[in-house]
C-alpha cells in the first residue's frame, strides 16, 4: 500500500506536480504517472434582491427581478447564471453580465406572459462556473407583494 498526499493550500490553483512512481520488485516492474492540480470553486457573494419588491411600477408594467454578486475566482474565465423559479414552479435564468466587479442582469416577474407579474415567493440561485468547471453558489428567496411602487 502506498499513501500519496497533496497539500491543498497551495497559494493558486492549476497545475502542482507531475511525477512518476515506479515500484519495483523481484523481475518486474511497474510506473504510476500522477499529476496534480489545485482547483478551488469560486466564492458568490449575492448583493440580495430586497426580501420584497412591489410588483408594479408606476408605469404599470411588471418590476423584473434584479440579480447582482460579487464572485471571487482564481480561473477566469467565469459564467454566472441567475436562476429564478417563481411561485408556481417555472424557472427563467439569464446569464449574468460583469461591469466594473460586479455581475448582474434581471428577469422578468410575469413568467406566465399575461402582463401580470406572478406574486409570491420566489426562490433564486447564482451559480459561478470557472475555468476548471468548479461551481460556488449563492441561494435565497424574495416575496413579490401585488402593489404598485
């Protein structure tokens, strides 16, 4: 039995070590090619839609639902997706776009397509995607309320 051991808290991630072991014994051996790499998921801080939003604004056209974080990550490049599932289970998500250090984008409230926003609690997630293909995330919920701001 052999034991292999890598340090994590490598200061940055990608390629660590490449080394071959070789075990030998009595007529015989045999190579072990090992490669390593530090690979960490990235860290989503959600700036959090309000906890409710009116569901109208005085337009009187629906208020969209607004995604904005902060990802910290050592592989670009990023994907930050925002996905939103409104009260009656239907999901919408949009890709999130990065302008000065923050990402953002909104989706709308009215996922039926009546002109109506669909009031209730909504549940969210923004899920950064790096380079490696590692995944961080941020979770939460927002309560549309059927007034006008």
């Amino acid at each position: 039995m052999v034991d292999i051991a890598l340090d994590r808290n490598w200061p940055t991630e990608g390629p660590l070590a490449t080394t071959r072991l070789t075990f030998l014994a009595k007529g015989t051996s045999a190579a072990v090619d090992l490669d390593a790499t530090i690979a960490r998921a990235p860290v989503v801080r959600a700036s959090d839609p309000p906890r409710s939003i009116c569901s109208r604004n005085p337009t009187g056209a629906p208020n969209p639902l607004v995604a904005s974080a902060t990802v910290i990550d050592e592989s670009p490049p990023l994907t930050v997706r925002f996905t939103a599932t409104g009260p009656d289970g239907t999901s919408t998500g949009v890709d999130l776009v990065e302008r000065r250090g923050v990402w953002r984008e909104a989706v709308t409230t009215d996922l039926d397509g009546d002109g109506d926003p669909d009031d209730g609690r909504w549940t969210w997630v923004i899920e950064a995607t790096d380079a490696f293909g590692n995944t961080g995330r941020a979770t939460g919920s927002t309560e549309i309320v059927p007034t006008f701001c």
